[in-house]
C-alpha cells in the first residue's frame, strides 16, 4: 500500500486499516531485532492483501497522509 519513514506512523496506518476491517502487515528493518531508526532504513512498508487495496486507499485518502511520510 504505502512506504513510511517514520515507523510510528506506519504503526498508525495499520492500526486504522485494522479499525476499518481491512488485514494489514508491516515490514521493514525498523521492526527487526536491531530497530532503526534513522534515513532509508527506518523505512516500514504497509502491506494489504492484493483483494483490499483500493478498500485500504480509500480508508487512507478519507483520513489524509500519515505524518512521517
């Protein structure tokens, strides 16, 4: 769905996905044993299932871009 520089605000994002019914799954180096936190590495991709994408980008277009993007 998206990639966020800040990993709090990809945390977020998930988190209101969930509240609207929608599976959603973070990766990136920020969530691994050794949590970055600064530059490219702090990156956190938001994954939706391929079925929910528009459902998810309407969820995130009705709320506005996260901060951290």
């Amino acid at each position: 769905l998206t990639t966020l520089a800040d990993p709090a605000a990809a945390q977020l994002c998930a988190a209101l996905l969930r509240s609207a019914g929608i599976d959603s799954q973070l990766r990136g180096e920020s969530l691994g044993p050794y949590r970055l936190t600064v530059g490219s590495m702090a990156a956190t991709q938001v994954w939706v299932p391929a079925s929910e994408l528009q459902d998810a980008r309407d969820v995130i277009e009705d709320l506005g871009p996260p901060d951290g993007r």
